[in-house]
C-alpha cells in the first residue's frame, strides 16, 4: 500500500498564491483610487527622481553657464553671471518639486496608515481566535483528565487579551520624543 503523500507545501503555496493576489488586488485599487492631483504628483516624482533627470539637468545647467559664461564665442549670453534667470527657475523648480514630494509623502502616508490598521484588525483578530483556540484546548483536556491544573502560562495565555491595558503599558514603557 503507498503511503500518501505530504500534501502541505502544495497547500501553502496555493494558499501563498492567493495571499499574494490578494495583496496585489489591494495595491492595484489604492492606485486606481488616488486623485489626479495624486496621479500627476506620482508622475512628477517618478520622473524628477530618475537618473535621466539628473543626468539631463546636469547637461542642460553646463549648457546654460557654457553659453553664459562666453565658453562658445560668436553666442551672445542671455543671463549672464549671477545668472538671475538661472536662480528664478531653480527656486521655482525647488519649490514645485518639493510640492509634488510632498503630495505624494501624504498619499503614501495615508496609505500606510490604511494598511497599518488592516495589520492591527488581523492580528487582533488571530489573538481572539488564538485565545479561543487554547481556551477549547484547556477545557476539553479538562474533560479527558489530560491538562495540568497548575499551568499557570497556558492559563494565562487563554485570557482575553484587555488592549486598553496593553496600549497604556506600552505608551509608559516607550521613550518619549
């Protein structure tokens, strides 16, 4: 007779899959949901953020104090030092990217947060199942005459959990800022 076969890493990595899809689901309808300001602020960064940009503005500011500084003779300079137009678009730019850094920032913030809070209602979730679970466990070993009376961590472990509590100790015990 054939032994059967251990047919749990097939099982975990189906259920892995469906975790990933799922998660992949999540992330595409957080994209779809962003605003067009949000849209055109992820496109600016994404952009301004490559090293084509760099490499491009690195050309394109030689350029400017190349023609401005009279590198090229017979090409008459249209800022010349302290290059006044220079300075104007460049704080412009600095202030517009900092802008769309910062939409973006709160976009992905708020977005964390989302899944932060997603995290915190699963794990509370998998603690009352968890306490459930030990909670059967101790009593049905109670039934059949198997469970240790004096196990003090299993019987603490089977209590409910009180958050409030938790959170205040754990508020008093972090370093302040």
């Amino acid at each position: 007779m054939a032994e059967p076969q251990d047919r749990s890493p097939e099982i975990t990595a189906q259920v892995t899959e469906e975790n990933v899809r799922t998660i992949a689901d999540l992330e595409r309808a957080a994209i779809r949901r962003r605003t067009l300001t949000e849209r055109v602020s992820d496109g600016f960064t994404r952009i301004m953020g490559s090293l084509l940009f760099l490499c491009l503005h690195v050309l394109g500011l030689l350029a400017w104090f190349a023609v401005n500084l009279r590198f090229f003779p017979g090409i008459r300079p249209f800022d010349p030092f302290p290059f006044g137009i220079l300075t104007l678009i460049v704080s412009t730019e600095g202030v517009l990217l900092a802008i769309f850094v910062l939409i973006s920032q709160n976009r992905m913030t708020r977005q964390s947060n989302q899944r932060a809070h997603l995290n915190l209602q699963i794990s509370l979730l998998a603690e009352q199942e968890i306490t459930k679970l030990l909670q059967e466990v101790r009593h049905l070993g109670e039934r059949l005459g198997v469970g240790e009376s004096g196990d003090e961590e299993g019987e603490r472990l089977s209590q409910r959990t009180h958050l409030e509590t938790l959170a205040e100790k754990l508020e008093k015990s972090l370093p302040g800022e």
